[in-house]
C-alpha cells in the first residue's frame, strides 16, 4: 500500500505551531477517512505527517489539500520522495484571511481546521454552496475561510466596531483584488426604528457565486436576525473570558459584561441548535479554563445535539497562552 507524506505549512504563531502536530493527526483522521497508519515521521529533520492509502482519486486529492496545515504532498519510493499534484484547495486568494491582523484575531490554520472538521461531520447532502453562520463572527476570520472554501458565510456580531471595520475590510479587498462583486451596509429596522446594520456582499468566484451577510446583534438574537433561514454548520470560536482582545459586548442576566464563556453559552447554544438543518453540525473550540469538555458536552446534549467523541475527536486540546488551554468540539443535530 502507497506511504504518503504531507509537508506542513510553517505557522507564523510559533506556540500553535509547536503544538500543532496531534491537532493535524486528529483533522486528517476525520476529515479523510481513507488514510490509514496515520502518525508524524521524520526524515533528514524535516516533520512530516505520514499516511498510507490506497492510490488517490480526486476527492482524495482535494481532501488532503484542504487540511489547515498542507504545504505539499509526497508519495514515498525507498529513500524516495516524488511529488503529488494537489488541486487548489481555495477559490479565492488566501490574503483574505492572512491580511487582517489584529489583537485577539484566531489563529487561520487552526480556523481551517475547525471549520474542516465541522463540515466533516455534517451527514446531509449539499445543494449548492454549503450554508455557514459564525454567531460570534468578530472581524471575520472564519467568515473568510468560509468563502475561501467555496461556502457562503453569514454572521453575527456584537461589537460595532468590529461588524464596521470588518466590512470596510471586504469592501476595499474585493475592490482592489478587482473581483466582480457587490457589498454595501444597510439600516435593519423593526417597527420602524433602527436596531442595528446588516452587511450584504455578492462575489464572483472560480467556484461561481457566493454571498455573505453579516448583522450587528447580541448573539441569542441570532434567530430572529436569520428568521427561517438554516444553516449546514455553525462555526464559532467562543470568549477565552481573558483580557487579551477576546471578550465580546454580550450581556449577561445581570446586565454585565458576561466574560466567561459558561454564561454565554448556556443561553446561546440552544439558539444556535435551533438554526441547523437537520444533518448539520455544531462546531465550537473553548477555553477549558473557563469551561470543563463534561459541562460544554451536556449544553449541546440538552440543545438535542450529537456529540462527536471518542478517538481523534479528544486530542484536540492544546496550548494557546498561559490562560487559555484551548479544544473544540462538534455536535450534530439528528
């Protein structure tokens, strides 16, 4: 059976990429399940992820290319390496995430690889470019890697500051990068009055056309923002509840900023269970300081999710900072 090594792609986050290695493992067994005897090799000081798998057809191909940390791709012969053509994993050029840089900004690989294993775990059938919702959208990082990967993005923000500089953002990349496209800012109203803006973007991509919508909100609004619209997968990177950019403007009952992510979660996982079609998943990473894998796995539990365990699906966690352990889960709605 063929032997293949994937090159990774260096991280400039050297801590993420000092951990990166079991999370890369984990992502390769769930996203591509033909490869077999996975584990990390060295050869001549060069780490490589190892895999054997029958020979690869296309969707092989493409699975292996949209991994959060694929550089290249090699077949080994002997002492040999000859390279493997991969398709493009993007359809659209990836300075769209890599450009933003900000306090607090999630790390893009790890972005990827959360969204991957997400999508991995959706059971419906497409029709047409899968549906995916950030509820805690920021300044769009996984909105970006959505649209990268040939999906239409939507989401939520609380932060006005955050919603107007990421729109500002997309309007002068798409314009610059001259791709044919429409983006502008308008009022949402109720009853007659301003609540809020809402940023609506057309573009037109290799993979054809693609849409993002994004709204200023609290988060447990998500719903009535979305009214019947469902989505394929939820995708969020929770508050770390630390004072390092990572905090949101949603309330808590008391009326308080509510910086952990237990009291933020309990109340908007139900909403965000109520948004997925039936088949889709739930995908979230956390900081385990702040809320035990146990307790995060009876919130979804009690929304009427399914949640992915055991195997690859535990060697997630890893090492952000001193404060933030971070891990992530996926659920999926029946």
């Amino acid at each position: 059976m063929p032997r293949y090594l994937m090159l990774r792609t260096p991280s400039a986050n050297r801590v993420y990429a000092g951990e990166s290695g079991p999370l890369t493992v984990a992502e390769l067994e769930i996203t591509a399940p033909f490869a077999r005897e996975v584990s990390d090799v060295e050869l001549a000081g060069v780490s490589y992820l190892g895999f054997e798998a029958d020979a690869l057809g296309e969707a092989h191909l493409e699975a292996v290319a949209r991994q959060s940390a694929c550089f290249a791709l090699f077949e080994a012969e002997g002492d040999l390496l000859r390279p493997v053509a991969l398709p493009r994993a993007f359809v659209m050029d990836d300075d769209l995430v890599t450009i933003p840089k900000y306090q607090g900004k999630t790390n893009e690989q790890f972005t990827q690889l959360l969204l991957g294993v997400t999508l991995a775990s959706v059971t419906r059938e497409p029709n047409g470019p899968r549906q995916i919702l950030d509820p805690l959208a920021g300044r769009g990082t996984t909105l970006s890697t959505a649209l990268l990967l040939g999906n239409d993005a939507h989401g939520v923000e609380g932060d006005a500051k955050s919603f107007e500089q990421m729109a500002s953002f997309y309007k002068t990349y798409l314009r610059r990068k001259r791709i044919r496209h429409t983006a502008d800012v308008h009022p949402v109203r109720r009853d007659g009055k301003a609540i809020g803006k809402r940023f609506d973007a057309e573009l037109q991509t290799e993979a054809g056309r693609l849409t993002l919508t994004s709204f200023t909100g609290d988060t447990r609004t998500s719903r009535d923002l979305f009214g019947k619209k469902k989505f394929d997968a939820i995708v969020t990177d929770a508050p770390y509840g630390v004072a390092h950019g990572a905090t949101t403007d949603v309330r808590g009952t008391s009326g308080r900023r509510d910086r952990s992510p237990a009291g933020l979660l309990r109340e908007a996982i139900p909403v965000w269970a109520s948004q997925l079609m039936h088949g889709g998943a739930l995908g979230l990473s956390w900081n385990t300081f702040g809320l035990t894998r146990e307790d995060l796995a009876s919130l979804l539990t009690d929304a009427g999710l399914t949640v992915r365990e055991g195997g690859p699906w535990e060697r997630f966690a890893h090492r952000v900072d001193s404060s933030i352990k971070r891990d992530l889960m996926v659920a999926v709605k029946p």
